[in-house]
C-alpha cells in the first residue's frame, strides 16, 4: 500500500516537475524572442549603414564637384587684378614654406606675382638698433620702433637702405624687396618675455607704421587654418587686415582683395567678420 509521504512525495515531484517544464519552456520561448530582436537589430544596423555609406558618397561627389567650379571660378574672380603691383612677403620671426607656397599661388592669374621674400630676426639684432640711434649705448625699446619704421619705410620706398637692411636685419631673403606696392606679413606665434618681448613689439610696431605711413602700400596679414595661437588678434590691433585660412581658396581670394584695399578680417575663424570681402568692399 502507499502510504501518505508516497502521495505527498509524488506530488512534489510533479509540481517540481512542472515548474522546471515551465521553466525550460519560457527560457526556450525567451531565446527565440532574443533571436528575433537580434536579427531585427543586425538587419537595422545593416540598413543604416548603407544609407550612411551611399549619403558619404553623395557628398564627396558634391565636395569634388564644388571644389572643382571653385577652381575653375578663381582665375575670373582674380584676372589680372593686380597687375603692374609689386608684392612682396615678409616674415616676422619666422614665415613657413607652406605659407609662401600659399601666397604664391593666390598671386597667379593677378598680372602680378611674388617679387620678394624676407625673414625678420626677432629680437631683432641689438646692433642695428643701436646703429639708428649712432651711439654706443645699449639702445633702447624708442630706439627698436626707429628702426623698425625705417625698415618698413625702405621696402616700400626702396633704394640703399632697404639694401642695407638684408645684411642687419633680415635673417633671409630672396627676390627684390624695395619699391613694394603690397605686403604680405605673416607673424609667427612666439615666446618671449622681458626686455626681448617689449624691443620686439615696439620694433613691430613700428614696422607697420612705416610699412603703412602716407598709404604708400597695402599691407595684409596671413596665417593658416592651422596656425595656433592665431595672430589675427595682433593684426587688428595694428589695424592690418587679415586673412586666417590662406592655405583656402577662399583664403587666397580674400587676400587679393585685400592687397586692392579691402579692410577686415577674413576666413573662417571665430575673429574673421566674412569669409571674403564683399563686392563693394574694394575701391
């Protein structure tokens, strides 16, 4: 006969019997749902990288396109724009290869090209400053601002002082750079402090004064997209205008209208007030 504990274990191994079925049977039920999403999320992820992929493709192809009429519209926007001026590249403290490759190609197609490339030692040399004064004595920051005007003044008047000037001041320089109509200044980001940084600046500053006195030349500052810290900041308080993205071709268009007369700041850096002058912006 069966007892009770018979019954009452036979119970418990069919319920437990029917929960592990339960069990298995939802875990089972659980991994086909699994499945599905699984597959419903590979076939989504697939989807939109095809559409990814074919939206990347539309827009190089409308990269090339507008890269393509952009160089093929520079040519008639710059025409003979600068023809009969004489332009010349200055570098103060440093001027990188990059960047007179630059400049020379936003000079090609203007009727003009460039005539000159120098490199300006900074601090500049404690001797030619000395010599502008005719004294012995250490020369001072007033000393520095005389000399840098007189060099600004000889590259754009010419003749034996802007001579005289490779030899004491200019750390390089190449082509003719006397008689200039137009300037291209590029500043070289630089550390330099005490006595050094106040010669330097008043030597800067007086640079442009004499590069810009009675109006003799248009002068222009440029820089790279990638030049860090940007020295736009150091043309407008100079009140030089500037262009930020010369290694552009935008870049390269802005510069030639600036060396016809416009006036700003130009790129596509925070400091710049348009990409390039407007029409108007030119005399």
């Amino acid at each position: 006969m069966f007892d009770f504990r018979y019954h009452a274990l036979s119970l418990v191994a069919v319920l437990l019997a029917l929960m592990i079925g339960l069990l298995l049977g939802v875990a089972i039920g659980d991994q086909g749902l699994v499945s599905s999403a699984e597959r419903n999320v590979r076939d989504s992820l697939r989807s939109d990288v095809r559409q990814a992929n074919a939206r990347s493709a539309e827009l190089r192809q409308e990269l090339r396109e507008r890269a393509a009429f952009e160089e093929g519209l520079y040519p008639l926007l710059v025409e003979d724009r600068l023809v009969g001026r004489r332009i010349g590249l200055v570098g103060l403290g440093d001027l990188p290869n990059s960047t007179i490759r630059e400049v020379r190609e936003a000079l090609e197609g203007t009727g003009t090209r460039l005539g000159g490339v120098a490199v300006v030692s900074e601090p500049p040399p404690e001797s030619a400053a000395a010599a502008v004064r005719g004294a012995e004595d250490p020369p001072a920051s007033a000393d520095y601002g005389r000399l840098g005007r007189e060099l600004g003044a000889a590259l754009v008047r010419g003749g034996r002082p802007a001579r005289r000037f490779r030899r004491t001041v200019l750390s390089s320089a190449s082509g003719r750079l006397d008689g200039l109509d137009g300037v291209v200044i590029f500043h070289a980001p630089r550390e330099l402090e005490g006595e050094d940084a106040a010669n330097t600046d008043a030597f800067e500053d007086g640079l442009v004064d004499g590069l810009t006195a009675g109006d003799r030349a248009q002068v222009a500052g440029v820089e790279e997209t990638g030049t860090d810290p940007s020295q736009v900041r150091w043309y407008r308080e100079r009140r030089v205008s500037s262009v930020d993205n010369i290694d552009a071709l935008a870049g390269k268009a802005a510069l030639v209208f600036v060396l016809l007369g416009a006036e700003g700041a130009y790129g596509e850096k925070d400091t710049a007030q348009a990409l390039v002058p407007n029409a108007g912006a030119t005399p």
